[in-house]
C-alpha cells in the first residue's frame, strides 16, 4: 500500500520471563495524534495485556505517551 508504515512494537520484557509457545500478528488502526506518538518512539507494552470481549480482542495498559508538539 502506499504510505504504509511497518511499525513493530515488542515486549522483550516478557520474552525473558516467559515461554512463547504461540505467536500472533495484529493490526491496529489509529487514527489520532497517537501514531505520531508510536512513530517517535513513545510507547510501552511493559504491562500490557491482551483480552477477549465477545469476538473481539482488546489490549489493556498499553502506554501511548501524549504527543507534544
């Protein structure tokens, strides 16, 4: 696609601590100043979680700093 970004994020926190027996691929569209954030750089998935609601999957405690200008 044109203009897209392969932007990857990694918990290497919980590479250490845990044993991955499974590996997903997900996408998530923003659609706010907070790619601006992710782009820079400015994220943790340190505590973050994944949960199901119904069908869906939501993540939890992900940090997206605020985006200054």
């Amino acid at each position: 696609m044109k203009g897209e970004n392969n932007i990857k994020i990694k918990n290497k926190k919980a590479f250490f601590l845990y044993e991955i027996v499974e590996r997903y691929t997900a996408g998530v569209q923003l659609l706010g100043t907070e790619i601006k954030s992710i782009r820079g750089g400015k994220t943790s998935l340190t505590e973050a979680y994944c949960t199901f609601v119904g069908r869906e999957i939501y993540i939890r405690n992900m940090n997206i700093a605020e985006y200054e200008l």
